[in-house]
C-alpha cells in the first residue's frame, strides 16, 4: 500500500474526518459567515502565512474571486460547517474579506409580506 492509498479509501472518499480538519471545532472564531456571504482574498500570498493547512489553502486559492461560501463549500468538496470553521480562521489572519449578501433587510420584508398573506387567507 502506498501513501496515498493510506488516505482514501475508494468507496468512501477521504478518510480523514471534517472534525479533523477543524481541530475538533464546530464554530468559527468570530461572527460565522452566511450561506450566501460573499469571501474574497485579501491579497496576501498564503505563503506568507505559516501554519495553514492543505484545506486552508485550497480556500485562499478559490478565493481570488469573489465566491459565495456555499460555492467554496462546493468547489473545494468540503462540509458547510467545515468550510465556515476555515473562512472564520482565514478572516481572523486576515487573509481574507467577508462581504455579507445583498438585500438581508429587503429578504425580510419580503418574508413577512409572505407571512402577512398567509395570514390572511
């Protein structure tokens, strides 16, 4: 068996776990970034950032465009959660900018109009 034979498993995928990649973490240092939360670099090289991990990195590279979280979630194949746990640690470097989404105050007028006509029927 080879070295990369050791860390997938065909079937399966990965065999190592999101709690590892976190550190056991569930929540990411400071205010969490929104599904829809828009995350771009800072402009710093990660080479400039010691101790980063393989995921770490992965992000920084997607993250040269503006990209919405839930689309890093999806182009790096990692968890949300995941995901969340390592923009949060990015941002606290600095290595990275979260842009919160557009219209939060409109998404919820236009819920609770939806709400009020449900109301009303």
């Amino acid at each position: 068996m080879t070295g990369d034979e050791l860390w997938l498993d065909r079937d399966a995928g990965p065999v190592v776990r999101p709690y590892a990649v976190t550190r056991g973490r569930t929540r990411p240092p400071g205010i969490a970034a929104g599904l829809i939360d828009v995350v771009v670099s800072a402009g710093r090289r990660p080479a400039q950032a010691p101790g980063l991990g393989p995921e770490h990195r992965l992000l920084l590279g997607l993250c040269g465009e503006p990209t919405a979280l839930a689309d890093l979630a999806s182009e790096a194949d990692l968890p949300l959660g995941v995901v969340r746990v390592l923009v949060g640690d990015l941002q606290e470097r600095a290595l990275v900018k979260v842009v919160a989404s557009a219209g939060g105050n409109q998404d919820e007028q236009v819920l609770r109009s939806v709400l009020d006509g449900l109301r009303a029927l």
